[in-house]
C-alpha cells in the first residue's frame, strides 16, 4: 500500500509553518520533496533570471528512488537527487511511528563513491511527517 506524507513542522523547530513538501513511499521505492526554506519571489516567474533561477532551485531539495529497512534503520538509495554527491548513494534514517506521524531523522549520507558526507554528522536532518492520505 502507498503512503503519501506532508512535511510538518519538526518538534525541534521553533517555526511551526513549515515550508511545503511531500514524501511518498509505495512498498519499495519513494519519492522526496520538500522546500528548505521559503521559495525566493522573482519577477517574471515564467522567464526567472539565472540568479533567481539558481536561488530558487537552491531552495529545493529532492531525491527519489528504493527504500528499505535495514535493522532498526530506514535506508535509501537515491537513483536522482537534488545533493549531487546523493546520487547512487545512500542515506540511513532512525525512525519512528506514532499513530499518522513518522519521524525521520537522517544521521548517515554516502555518495556512490563510498565518501560519507562530513556535515550529516555536525547536523541532522529530522523530518515529521503527518500521513495525507
């Protein structure tokens, strides 16, 4: 069975409004898609210049591809990704389920070359998701 979950606001935040995003997972693969922080204003929305194109895609992250569990561990393996070095890579999550709520909290990034990312240990990405559907 799919699930389709929105991003909402983590606990650990002391911004309640959240950026959009969604997150879908079908029994093996997944697709993750949320804001960073709050998409820059451009003039001409239909022909952005590079710079405001660039800052805006900035602002995005995504990746998709399998998920698995592993252990006690959710891990995915991103085949596109907004995190270049992400492509071919993995990520290890903790997770938890609380009635419609999943928590994730990413501690571990690989690139495909097998180098971990340096900043995943001084800074983890948590997300909570409220189920949508």
């Amino acid at each position: 069975m799919a699930q389709v979950r929105r991003v909402t606001p983590s606990l650990a935040r002391t911004d309640r409004r959240p950026p959009p995003g969604l997150v879908i997972f079908t029994p093996r693969h997944y697709s993750l898609a949320w804001a960073r922080a709050p998409l820059p204003a451009v003039r001409r929305p239909w022909s952005p210049t590079a710079e405001e194109e660039l800052d805006c895609l900035s602002s995005l992250a995504f990746d998709t591809g399998a998920w698995e569990l592993e252990g006690s561990r959710l891990v995915t393996r991103p085949t596109l990704a907004s995190t270049l070095a992400l492509n071919g890579g993995r990520a290890s999550w903790r997770w938890r389920v609380h009635a419609d709520t999943l928590w994730l909290t990413q501690d571990e990034a690989v690139s495909a070359a097998g180098d971990e990312d340096p900043s995943s240990v001084l800074a983890q990405t948590s997300l909570m998701l409220l189920r949508a559907e």
